[in-house]
C-alpha cells in the first residue's frame, strides 16, 4: 500500500533526473528557449486562464445540476484548489471537490462521482471525434507527413468505447442489475439509482453545455501548443498542435504521475515520431503549458485553501 503511494513521486523523481541530464547534455537542442519574450509569455498565460475558466464551468454546471448555488469566482477557486492539491498528491483534488460540495452544498461524493465520470466520456468523445477529423483531413492535405495508424486506432477505441459507455448506459445497467454478484455490490447499487434519477431533459441540457465546453477546451489547448510551437520556426505547426493538444488531454486518463509528467511527453512523442521534431521541444511544448498553469492555480489555490480553512473554523 504504501508503495503505491511513493510510485508516482519515484517515477516523478526518475523524470525530473533524466530530464536534467538530458539538457545538460543536449545544450544546444534548447537555443529555441533564446526565442521566449513577454508576448509570448503573456499570451501563453492567458490562454491557460481561460482553459482554468472552462474547467471551473465544468465544475459549476455539476453542482447547479444537482440544484445547488455556486458563482463562477468560488468554482474557480475551487478548481485551482483541486489542481494544487494534484501536483502533489495525485486524486487529492477529486477528494477536495467531493468533500467540499458535500460539506458545502450538500451534494452527495456518489453523485458527484457518478456525473463525474459521464463528464469525462463527453470530453472524451469530443476529443476524440475532433482528433479524428483533423487529423484526417490534413493527413490527405498534407501528403509529407502520413500519421501513424496506430494513432487513428486508438482514437477510435477510445471513441466507441465512450460512445457505448455514455448513450446505451441504460442497456449497461439492466446488465448489471441480472448479475447476482454486482447487485449486492453498494457501490453499484448508487450508481444505478442515481443514474435512474436523471431527469431526461436536464440531461439534455447539461450534455450541450458541456459538448460546448469542451470545444472550447479543445480549442484553447490547440492555441497553447500552437503559440509555443512559433517558437520552433518549422511547418507542420496545425498538425503538431492537433496531436499535441489531442496526447495531452487522453494523457490523463493514464495519471500515474502528479500533472501526468512524462506521461504526456511520451504520448506525443510517439504520435508525432515522424515529424521533424526534437525532444527537447517536446519537453517543453508539455512543460510551458504545466508551468504556466502552475503560475495561476498556485496563487489562487492558497487563496482559497485559506477561505477554505476559515469555513471549517466557523
């Protein structure tokens, strides 16, 4: 048990070891960095405010879901709490946003756990599905650059698999409710019932809005990788920047590290091994945009875990 809890903080270490004896013996690899100025890091900044924005939408429209108040500005101090809390103990977010809208708002962690995970098959499917498309399309544009079939292979999984799980849920549960063994299961049985529960037309509702927002998220981490990728000075910049932002976002279902360092590294690396890309610039394509939000969620984080305190105290 205890070595679970250490793995992701070694495999972290391990990376951060190997990185730095990567740069220092690949010095050169990283003259791109002679490029930065304030513009870029500016627009780099604001950019990932608005991916935070997007996220602490996400969380709002859980909670008035379940009929419960919460402005935009406490949402978003949430969101930066649950990011702060993930950098160093990886799940610790999940666990601050359940407990908080259960001391709070008085929503139940089951029902948060249930609509959280329906939320993560939509960003999927949007994810996917747009990957797919564009990648698709300027695979036929662009004749130089042929992506890997391997890539459209998993996207497609992932597809399908999200698809299946998020609209013929009701026929998953009528399965589960005939096997003898997980009908006595507590957690199973929540999960039904809640999932029974959901009003038909606020489902509706809350699938659009979230379909929206994640475009939008797409859209934003696209930007991001796009503006870093100017720095490089070479084509293919449309075409990375999809992949990018695509590997970056499917990264995390694969968490094994806090941030999903050097998961997402390597999931672009290998969707993108024949461009004409360093892993010097991948290293910092992934790490710009971790920094970058580190630089905002810190800040409001330890806002918020200080109007957090205060609200146990009263």
């Amino acid at each position: 048990m205890m070595f679970k809890k250490i793995l992701p903080f070694v495999i972290l270490f391990l990376f951060i070891i190997l990185i730095s004896y990567f740069y220092l013996e690949n010095k050169n690899d990283f003259n791109f960095l002679y490029n930065l100025n304030l513009n870029f890091v500016l627009i780099t900044l604001f950019l990932c405010l608005c991916y935070l924005i997007t996220e602490c939408l996400i969380f709002r429209n859980i909670t008035i879901f379940f009929r419960s108040k919460i402005n935009i500005f406490e949402s978003f101090l949430i969101i930066c709490t649950t990011y702060l809390c993930n950098t160093f103990i990886q799940f610790s977010g999940l666990g601050y946003r359940a407990y908080y809208l259960k001391r709070f708002k008085n929503i139940s962690v089951t029902n948060f756990i249930v609509k959280s995970i329906f939320i993560i098959f939509v960003e999927f499917i949007v994810f996917s599905s747009l990957s797919l498309i564009l990648l698709f399309v300027f695979d036929k544009i662009n004749s130089k650059i042929n992506i890997y079939f391997t890539v459209y292979l998993i996207l497609l999984i992932i597809f399908f698999f999200s698809i299946i799980m998020f609209f013929f849920h009701t026929y998953l549960i009528k399965i589960l409710t005939k096997i003898i063994f997980l009908k006595k299961l507590t957690l199973v049985k929540k999960f039904i019932d809640i999932v029974n529960k959901f009003d038909k037309k606020r489902f509706d509702i809350f699938l659009k809005k979230y379909v929206i927002l994640f475009l939008f998220q797409f859209i934003i981490l696209f930007l991001i990788f796009l503006n870093s990728y100017s720095l490089f000075e070479k084509q293919d910049s449309i075409l990375f920047s999809i992949i990018s932002t695509m590997s970056t976002d499917l990264s995390f279902v694969f968490t094994l590290t806090p941030y999903a360092v050097g998961v997402s590294e390597t999931f672009i690396f290998f969707s993108s091994n024949n461009f004409d890309i360093q892993i010097s610039e991948i290293l910092f394509l992934t790490n710009i945009f971790r920094l970058s939000m580190f630089c905002i969620y810190l800040i409001f984080g330890i806002i918020n875990l200080f109007i957090f305190s205060k609200k146990l105290i009263k």
